[in-house]
C-alpha cells in the first residue's frame, strides 16, 4: 500500500515538476526513481513534524523504565522509554487529560545511547507525532502540499525555477492545515531549540 502510494505522489510530483516520464516503482533503476526514493523520506518527516495533523498526533502514558534511585536516573528523575514510533514529542504532561505540562521533562541517553525521557512525575503522559509508518489516511489537502515539496526537490535537482511550485505549496499547506481536525489553540508548532530538546 505504502509503495503504491509513494508512486502515484511520485508520479504526480514528476508532472509538477516539469518532468517527463513515469515510474512504475520506487525501486526500479531510473533517475527519478532514484530521485524520488532520495527525497521521501525528508519530505515527508518534514510534512509530519511540520504540524499537528489528526491522524499523526498520538497521546498516551510513557512506560516507566526505570524509577527513581537507580544509577541511571539522572538527577533522581524516573527514567521513561523513548517511544519507537514517534517522529518528534510535543509535549510532556502530569494529567491524563493532558491539561497540565511538565515542563521538566526532558530527553537524555542511556548508557547505551539510546533515547529515553526523564522526568520527575510518576506517571507521565507525553504527546507525539507518530512517525511515517502509514500514510492511509492522508487528507487530499496534505497529499497535494506532499506532492507539490517533493515536486520542488525533483525541480531543483534538475536545476529547475522552484518559485511558483513554492507558492502552490504554501498556499496548499494552509489549506491542509486549515482543513485539519486537530488544529486549535492547544496545538502549537514549538521553535526548532524546543523540538530538539524534546528529541
């Protein structure tokens, strides 16, 4: 599912792009295959982290992997899993209702350079964006946006004008923004030294 459809954006993004020709596989040995299977996955972590969207935001309660008291609790802080699937974490929280930040909370290593999450609270509920592991549930709006990038990284390896693709995709960007589910005021987009903190 997931390769059909990096193909038909693909092939779309190709035609914005200005470019002839099609692909009928990410793995087949052409240009734009390779092109496009270069560019994917930045374009679409981009997309996802860009935003709070719907079908990515994911709230639960952190697994506890170490209490307090334990040499690898830095600080006497609880020591929490990094979860697996997330693209990047939004947030920290004290409640389940996810009311009340912890604004402690940070993101370290294990000794095995692994990344974990420290905090004081027991428990502690986190909200993540989910990393790109399906993509069923695009909406028309982002898919468009998600064509119209990978669009201009095909044009400017190909040494093309990227201006007006970067003005479709503005405008197409708000639009998926505006047309998602999860937009308010409680969602912000942190600055980039508040993501990385947070892993």
């Amino acid at each position: 599912m997931i390769n059909n459809l990096i193909v038909d954006i693909g092939n779309d993004a190709i035609r914005k792009s200005g470019q002839d020709g099609r692909i009928a596989s990410v793995d087949e040995n052409s240009n734009l295959a390779d092109l496009i299977r270069s560019s994917w996955d930045s374009v679409i972590k981009f997309m996802y982290a860009s935003h709070p969207w719907a079908f990515k935001v994911i709230k639960a309660q952190a697994d506890l992997r170490t209490i307090q008291g334990d040499p690898i609790a830095q600080q006497g802080m609880n020591v929490y899993a990094y979860p697996a699937n997330a693209l990047r974490i939004m947030g920290f929280y004290r409640d389940r209702g996810f009311q009340i930040r912890d604004d402690k909370a940070r993101v370290s290593s294990d000794k095995d350079g692994k990344k974990v999450i420290l905090s004081f609270e027991l428990p502690l509920f986190i909200e993540f964006i989910l990393d790109a592991t399906s993509n069923d549930n695009i909406s028309p709006w982002l898919r468009e946006a998600i064509t119209l990038k990978l669009a201009m990284e095909i044009a400017r390896a190909k040494g093309r004008d990227i201006r007006l693709l970067a003005q479709e995709y503005t405008a197409m960007l708000d639009a998926a923004r505006e047309n998602n589910a999860t937009e308010s005021e409680t969602h912000r987009i942190e600055n980039d030294e508040y993501i990385n903190a947070r892993g």
